[in-house]
C-alpha cells in the first residue's frame, strides 16, 4: 500500500476532502498537524489511518521527528503534500530529507516561489511579462522609472497576498520605499500593469500534461482589496479562454510540473502597455504550485459539477484522471461582507432568496479575513448577469 503524508489538512477546513479523496482510491493516509486528534472534524478522523500531532510544526525539526515515527512505522513514503503555500518551503525539506522523490527539493523551490525566477520561466513558455528590475538602489528605482514611466509596483520577491506591496508614483514614493522597506526582504520592481487578473488552475500528470483545467476572476485585485478593505469577489467561470489555457500549458511544461495542482495569475489588459501587450492580451503575474487559496476549490467544484479532490487524488495514484466531465458548467461566485460595515440586504434575506443556488456560507478565519473579508456567500448562476446581481445584492451597504 503506498503512503500519502498529509501536512495541516484541517486548514482550510474542506481540505479533509483531501483525505477522504485518497483514501478512496487506495493510499494508506498519513497525517501531520498542530492540533489534537480529538480536535479534528468527523470526515477527517474517519479517513486519516495517523495522526501525528506537532505542535511546533514551524520548526521543521519537528515535523522531521513526526515523520521519522511514520516512516518507522509504515514504511517509506510514497507522497507528502499540504497543497498550502504556507508549508511549502518545509514540505520541500521533508521530501529531501527522507528521499521522496514526487515532488520538489529545496533547491528547485526557489524558481517556484521567487518572483524575478518565475519570470524566467514565463518567458521560456512565450508569455508575456512586465519589465522588471532588483531594486537594490534608489539609483536603479530612478533609472528604471525614466525608460517605463510612472507608476510603478514594488513587492516582496517572495511572498503571497498584497503584504508589503508599494506603489510608486513619484519620486517622493521612492524615497518612501526605502525609508519604509524590511530589512533583509529581497523586492522585485514591474512596471505597473492596469488589468484583470485572471487565473488558470488545474492538476497535471507526471508527464507535465493538464488533465483538468479551469479559471477564475478576480474584479478587484487582492492588493484593492488590502490596501482600500474592500469587500473581496471573484468567480469560476464555467470554461476556460483559449488564449489562456494556451499560455497556461505551456508554462507548466516551462517549469516540468508533475502530479500537481496549480494556480497562475495573469493579468488581461484593459489598456496598451508599451512594450508589453494591447488592451485583451495576458501578461504573466505570478505561479502558485498549490491549490488556489481559501474555499476555491470546492468553487471548483460547484462551477464544474465535479470533484477535484477526486481528480487530484486519481491523478496521484493512477497518473489519470477516471472521473468523467459530462456534467453542466456554471459561473461560481464568491461575495464577501465585512464586520462593522451596514448592509442594505440583512445576510437573512440573501440566503433566502438564493436558496436553491447558494452553495457555501460562513465566516473567514482570522487568518483569511484581511484578503478575502468576514462573511463569505458563495453561489452557483447558469448566467453571469445573474451573478452580477447576487453579488450587487451582497455587498450594497447603506450610505
């Protein structure tokens, strides 16, 4: 029987589906988490054959010791994933400490996680990017700023979210940059792009091929939605644009992607950047090599009348997908509130009126709240007019 080890699968709280998932087809599932067994809901328990419980699991030395028992007891392990970008960096050390060879090392998370090294693969693939530069010097800020104009759009190399980000306009903002930057943080400079980021998720075989694909969109973007506390929206679309699954292919054959989930990040332009593209195209922004974040995938799933845990979990042991796509697509949209904020619609009323198409409803943790908002609705709509609506509804707030 081979081994699946799962790190922090009750977080978000839909990836026990994970477990569940390869428990079906057939893997012996392991479990690595900083919480007690006891503590886990139902589904989980009931699909988890250990749980190891860590309650440091930030120092990788102990999740090393949990997965020694593991490995003592169970044998070599076959898969160790947590599908978060938060674990990434200690999966990677995991792998190589105890020679798992179906996914990354350290060494190759650096082109997976730095955003100048990401770029080098974009291009590799044939999709565009905006110009960038290291901004190690105000000397270069300026210089940089001369040849693409204002504004421009400084962030961490490495990072998630919109934590860190500046924008510049002038020179008083490059001033302000680094006055205000983080010691010992390595920052990447773009030209900044006006557009809407549009993402090109899936899972792919062992031999770089997408076996299921979709997309989403993002209105607002997340550094919006930061910056101003908007209220965050996006939505699944039931089929993917052309140009983008074309691009989004090819930049999982750029980075040799094996038996993964993915999240890519474009931007379509809503207006001419010279040197770069016209109003429509697609600009590369950034690849995430894990599910998309939050309560994604299960948008996934009710846009696409699928599983994708299941897919993910086939494609693991069978390096396939068996589960057939036969089924209708819809748009999936997620409309959030924020705490403190008066509402023209009480949440009573919305769940009400979209009770045969809401599909989740909740609140954010505390941990997701600052990206994606408090309260979360997310339905299913056979138009996008329809979901539209739903989200003017949601959001409305009194003046």
């Amino acid at each position: 029987m081979k081994n699946f080890v799962l790190i922090s699968p009750h977080f978000p709280e839909t990836y026990y589906q994970f477990a569940k998932a390869l428990k079906k087809v057939g893997f012996r599932v392991l479990a690595i988490g900083d919480c007690s067994f006891g503590d886990l809901r139902q589904e989980l328990r009931e699909n988890v054959d250990e749980w190891v419980q860590c309650s440091n699991m930030e120092n990788v030395q102990n999740e090393i010791g949990a997965l020694q028992y593991l490995t003592d007891k169970y044998g070599h392990i076959d898969y160790l994933e947590s599908n978060n970008e938060f674990w990434l960096h200690n999966d990677a050390i995991l792998r190589q400490w105890f020679n798992i060879d179906t996914g990354v090392w350290p060494e190759e998370l650096e082109s997976w996680q730095r955003k100048s090294k990401m770029k080098e693969r974009f291009i590799k693939a044939g999709v565009k990017v905006a110009k960038w530069i290291n901004p190690d010097s105000k000397e270069k800020v300026y210089k940089f700023a001369e040849e693409v104009g204002y504004p421009l759009f400084i962030k961490p190399d490495i990072g998630v979210g919109a934590y860190g980000d500046f924008k510049i306009s002038n020179a008083d903002d490059i001033e302000a940059f680094f006055k205000d930057k983080t010691p010992g943080v390595d920052y990447i400079c773009e030209q900044y792009i006006t557009g809407n980021i549009v993402s090109f998720d899936g899972i792919c075989d062992s031999k770089s091929r997408v076996v299921f694909q979709t997309s989403h969109f993002f209105p607002p973007s997340v550094a919006e939605v930061v910056k101003l506390n908007k209220e965050f929206f996006y939505y699944t679309l039931p089929s993917v644009p052309k140009d983008l699954e074309k691009a989004g292919k090819a930049i999982v054959k750029a980075f040799g992607l094996k038996k993964r989930f993915f999240h890519f990040e474009f931007f379509r332009l809503t207006q001419d950047i010279k040197d770069v593209g016209f109003i429509g195209d697609i600009v590369a922004l950034e690849a995430n090599m894990r599910t998309p974040g939050g309560y994604t995938p299960d948008m996934i799933n009710f846009a696409n009348s699928i599983n994708c845990y299941d897919l993910y979990s086939e494609t693991m042991m069978f390096d396939k997908v068996i589960t057939k796509d036969e089924y209708k697509h819809y748009y999936c949209g997620c409309a959030s509130r924020r705490d403190g904020r008066w509402y023209q619609i009480p949440s009573s009323e919305i769940l009400n009126e979209y009770y045969y198409l809401m599909c989740m409803h909740g609140r954010y943790p505390d941990v997701l709240a600052g990206d994606m908002g408090n309260e979360y609705f997310i339905g299913k709509f056979s138009s996008l007019d329809d979901m539209i609506d739903f989200r003017i509804k949601v959001e409305s707030k009194h003046e």
